[in-house]
C-alpha cells in the first residue's frame, strides 16, 4: 500500500488495473471524464471542477488520492463518500481475479471508483492521478480534456530527477486528439509537453495565456497558491464550456462553494481562531513555497509550527525555507514511511530551527496549544499524513 509504505508499493505497469477491468466489463469506458494531474495543485484543481459540474447540475464523480480520515473520501458522488457496503461488497465480487492479479491497493481503489462511477450513471468523473501520470492506475481512461498543474521535484526516485523527467511522466496522461491544458510555463518543462502533444495531434493549451490572472474567478479555498490552481481550472472549463453549457454566474458560485459542494479537506483549513489554527497537506518544496508565502500575510505575535515528514523528502532543502524565528514541535506521522522525529529535528537543527520533539503529532499540537496565545498562529503540516493525524485526533476528541 503506497499511502504507508512508499516506493516499494508502487507498480510500474497498468496490466492489472486493465486486467482488473477487463473483469469488471471495463467500467472505464462508460462515463466521461476529466483527468488531472501534477505535482501540486491537481487535488486541489480536481476538486474545483467537481463543484463547478455539481452546481451546474450534471452527476459528478471524484477520484482523488490519498484520503486522510476515511477511506471512502477517495470516492465521491456528487460530494457524498462512496457507500461503506460497495466497498465491501465490490472487494468481494473481485475475490476470484485478485489472487491471479496480485493487484495493489491503489489498484484495486481506481477499478472501484471506476465501477462505482459507471454503476451510478455519472455525467462525468474528475480523476486525480495518484502518481505520475504515464504508468498511473488511472491512465486507462480517454478523457474529455486532460490538465497538469504544475511540474516540481517530488517521488524523484520513481518519477526522475529533473523537471523534463517527471514532465514526461505526467505528460503521459495526454491522449490522441484530446485538448491539455498545462498550468505553468516552464523552459525545461515546455519542450517536453509540446513534443507530446504534437505526437498525439492534441490542442496544447497553457492556461496562464488563456486567463489572466486580475480575471480569475475568487474560490473558498484558502491560500495565495490556490490562485494558480483556479486559472488552469477557469481554462480548463472555458474549453469545455459550450459543449457542457457551462454558464460563468454557476462557475463562479461553484468555486466559493468548493469545500461544501465536494467535502474537501486539508488545503489552508482553518479549525479555529484565537489561537488561529491552520493545516496545510502541502509536502514539497514548491507546496512549502506557497506555504511559507501565505504564512508571510497573516497577522499573529508568534508562529507555532507543529511539522512533521515522510521518508524520501529534500527534507533539508524543504527545512531551509520555514520561518527562522518560529517555534516548532516536531513530530513523526503514524505511518511506516514517517520520518524519525530525531532524524528530523537534526535536519532542522542544521537549518537553523530550534524545537521541541514529540513521538506523536497530538502530541506535538497540544504542546503547541498550550503555548500559544489568543493573537498567536498554530500551523500544522509538512506532511499529508501530518494533517490526516490531526483532523483523526481532532474528530475522536469531538466525539468524546
């Protein structure tokens, strides 16, 4: 399961996702679809265009990746969370192919969504890739239009070491004839896109020339970076626009309405004020760049930052660019991939942070909590599964 244990999960071939569907009749074929991907901003992105087709009121699906409470937030219909007992039943009636298939978690949760999609009779499905984009499980679909966010250095060790690497691998999502939109300019990036797109006789599209910034649509998700986000998605939908009867008056409700209409989570949540409390699921260098830029804009007396990692991170490039003068909790998420919390807290050490060490992330945030003054600001993240610990913790204890 790559969500807990990283590389040595992750399969480099779509032979038992089409096994898979090949058993389930190829769910995949019937339902349209807009496929994303990106190294930040494409769960983001997939979820803004699942608002946009719910307002205008077509029968949305949404895959995304990874969840960070429950399972079944990958899964989504009109915003709803996939029945608990399709889940059960739908592992139980692949039970006769698994054993020939071997198949791997993510996996076996694309061809549920995808079945779960075509059982329902959606309109469209906005699906996220969950890594990469050439070899991911979700690359069997021939979608409506095709977007990349953006390019960074993320999973470098499954994905390359250079922008033009991880470029070719996203740029693998891009299918004959279908639009792409890409959301960045890029030198070392574009050339890649463009050669693909020539090769599939596809529209190549970069959203930054097709809308203007001043004419991008607000949203209710939170943070300068979502900017970026909402411009690939507002060129996305102009290009898809009049096929769909998509009208600006519900594109614009849908995109203040994002977290009500699709259930999202964990991108500049604010759980409370005074203490102000914000989580964050950016993990990379360009996601702690928007990060630490939204953080400079906010008004507090003293920053709290509980952080954690996970293994395989430029841990050290990433720990530079955090607030020198911030007081931090390190901490280690509760996943086999968690960075040691004392591996992490040298790192930071060398970088020039100074804080204090917790095995367990409520532990790092109730420390914090009860440091912090009405006026201060709490921040927690560095990691998905940072968040996920959290917003569990937090869930449990409203429970009580």
């Amino acid at each position: 399961m790559y969500q807990r244990i990283g590389a040595a999960a992750y399969k480099k071939d779509l032979g038992n996702t089409l096994a898979l569907c090949s058993f389930l009749n190829n769910p995949q074929e019937t339902f349209k679809s807009i496929h994303v991907a990106g190294t930040n901003g494409k769960g983001s992105s997939s979820h803004m265009l699942a608002s946009v087709f719910q307002e205008h009121g077509y029968k949305t699906g949404l895959y995304t990746s990874p969840h960070l409470i429950d399972f079944r937030e990958r899964i989504r219909l009109d915003g709803v969370e996939v029945d608990e007992a399709f889940v059960v039943d739908f592992v139980n009636r692949i039970r006769p192919i698994l054993e020939e298939v071997n198949a791997s978690f993510f996996e076996i949760t694309v061809a549920m969504a995808f079945t779960y999609f075509a059982e329902h009779g959606v309109d469209i499905a906005i699906i996220e890739t969950g890594l990469g984009g050439r070899l991911d499980s979700t690359n069997v679909i021939t979608p409506e239009l095709s977007l990349i966010t953006n390019i960074g250095l993320d999973h470098t060790d499954m994905l390359g070491d250079s922008l033009a690497a991880i470029a070719f691998e996203k740029a693998g999502i891009i299918k004959p004839g279908v639009p792409v939109v890409i959301g960045e300019r890029h030198p070392e990036t574009t050339p890649v896109f463009e050669k693909k797109a020539t090769d599939s006789q596809s529209e190549l599209h970069f959203a930054q020339e097709m809308v203007r910034v001043d004419e991008v649509f607000a949203t209710d998700l939170l943070g300068s970076y979502q900017v970026a986000n909402a411009c690939s998605v507002q060129a996305a939908l102009n290009l898809l626009k009049s096929e769909w009867k998509l009208n600006d008056e519900k594109t614009q409700r849908a995109l203040l309405n994002v977290a009500n209409n699709t259930g999202m989570k964990g991108r500049w949540q604010v759980l409370s004020t005074h203490p102000k409390v914000i989580c964050d699921t950016g993990h990379n260098v360009e996601g702690i760049t928007g990060l630490v830029n939204q953080l400079n804009q906010e008004d507090f007396e003293q920053l709290h930052m509980v952080f954690g990692q996970v293994k395989g991170k430029n841990s050290s490039d990433i720990l530079r660019l955090l607030p020198k003068d911030a007081r931090y909790y390190f901490c280690q998420p509760d996943v086999i991939r968690g960075l040691d919390v004392n591996e992490l807290e040298k790192l930071a050490r060398d970088s020039g942070l100074n804080g204090s060490v917790h095995n367990r992330v409520e532990q790092a945030y109730q420390k914090a909590m009860a440091n912090a003054s009405e006026n201060d600001l709490v921040f927690i993240g560095g990691s998905t599964f940072v968040v996920a610990d959290l917003l569990t913790y937090l869930g449990q204890q409203a429970q009580r």
